[in-house]
C-alpha cells in the first residue's frame, strides 16, 4: 500500500469522526444545544419517530429556559430524550413540563435538590433515575407511563400526588423518607407491592388511596399519633392495617379481599 492510499484512508476515516461527532454531541447525551431557538431547528430537521427511539438531546438550562424549552418539544411532535447534565439547576420548576407528552426521557443533573409539582406530570416518561442530591419529590402525576423511579437516600419527603395515577407495579421508600403526603400513590392502579422504609412517621390521606392492586405492604416505620389525627379509617388502607400500623406494627402485610395478614 502506497503513502497516497493511506492518506486517502486518513482523510476518510477522519471525516467519519467528525461527521459521527457533529450528529451525536457530547458526552453520550445526543446532539448539544444551547436554547429553546436551536432546539426547535434540530427537532424541525429530524424524522417523526417514536417514544422508544427518541431524539437524544443535551442541553445547558437554567430555570427560565425550562418551560420554553418544554413548550418546543411539544410543539414539535417527536420524541426526545433531554439531557440536562451539567446544568446549574437546584430546582425543576413547578409544572416545567406539564403534558409534554413527547418527553420519552430525562436525565436530572446533579445539583437539583427539589423537583416541583407537576414538574413532569403527563409526560411520556416510562423510567427516572432521581439524583442522590434531591430531597422533596412532587412532580409525576398522570405520568401513565411510568412504570420505573429510583427514589434515592436523600429523599425525606415524598410531596402530595408525587406519583398519583402513574403505571408503577412496585416501590421501595427509602429510610430517608419521613413523609408521604397526601395522596402521594393515589390511584396508581398497578402499584401491587410497596416497602415503607423504617424513617417513616407520617402517611397523610389517601397517599395509597384507590391503589386497588396493592396486596402487600412492608412496613418498618411507626406512625405518629398527630398524623393519625388527619387520616381516616379508609384513607390509606383498611381500618386492620392502619391500626396495625398506629401501633408500630413492623412487618409485612398481605391482602386477601378487604382483609390484611401480617405475615
């Protein structure tokens, strides 16, 4: 092989590189963009797809780009998986992305500590890796789709409708949990098991109300008296189980019928 031939194998192979790296961005997050403005002329170039070959986008936002970035994606009927590594957010806005039913994935950046209410809620999220920085979850409601969420040990409070009406079949609340506000697994019609971490002291109203394929609870946790005040007989569970649990009934519980056994 001569010196021309493998200079022209060079040139090739280079123009490859770039041409791969000018489509994929960086960092395995998709194409890189800096605004809502750039995002809508991508996503105006790209094919129609589908929620389970979404259009991979990276971006740098703050808290006043979200909602625009958001209203972009929805208005351009494809599916996008966002990236927003590296962002300098602490928070993700209430209803940042409320109904954006093309949102087929996110990845949260590291400095977030709170997600707002409803910040993903009717979205087309399937799975969530929740950061270790985030303490106060309130975000996935009507999220039917969400059959899989990571809650990390840094999560103390778990915000009213968090995860209402959403597609998960099993969670675990971690020890970190203190809280489950009202109405936080509310109709999640598929939620079949769930383990309440042993920091547990208050389960408010109707936090599992309507899950009516729940049939077995693991609990470690003790109930406080001050939240029992505020929860009916039939709020939760069962009048057995909640009394159970007012006692400090640590273990687990099954479900046959309207009846509880601690196993």
């Amino acid at each position: 092989m001569n010196k021309k031939t493998i200079l022209g194998i060079a040139v090739i192979a280079l123009t490859a590189i770039v041409a791969f790296s000018a489509c994929s961005g960086s960092g395995g997050g998709g194409k890189s963009l800096n605004s809502a403005t750039e995002l809508k002329e991508y996503l105006d170039k790209q094919p129609a797809n589908s929620p389970d070959q979404p259009i991979k986008v990276a971006m740098k936002a703050n808290e006043m780009m979200i909602k625009d970035i958001a209203k972009v994606i929805s208005e351009a009927g494809k599916y996008v998986s966002l990236d927003l590594s590296g962002s300098p957010l602490t928070e993700i806005p209430a209803d940042a992305f409320t109904n954006c039913k093309t949102l087929a994935g996110i990845t949260i950046p590291n400095s977030v500590t709170s997600i707002g209410y409803g910040a993903f809620s009717g979205t087309g999220l399937t799975s969530v890796n929740i950061p270790n920085s985030v303490t106060s979850l309130n975000g996935f409601s009507n999220t039917t789709s969400l059959t899989s969420v990571t809650i990390p040990n840094s999560v103390t409070i778990i915000g009213s409708n968090a995860f209402s009406g959403t597609g998960l079949t099993s969670i675990t609340i971690p020890n970190s949990v203190t809280n489950i506000q009202p109405g936080a697994f509310s109709d999640c019609t598929s939620l079949a098991s769930v383990t309440i971490g042993d920091g547990v002291t208050a389960i408010w109203a109707s936090a599992f109300g309507g899950c009516s394929s729940l049939t077995s609870v693991t609990f470690e946790g003790t109930i406080s008296s001050f939240a029992a005040n505020f929860i009916s007989e039939d709020d939760n569970f069962t009048a057995d189980l909640r009394a159970k649990y007012l006692a400090g009934g640590i273990g687990t519980y099954t479900r046959s019928g309207d009846t509880w056994t601690k196993q």
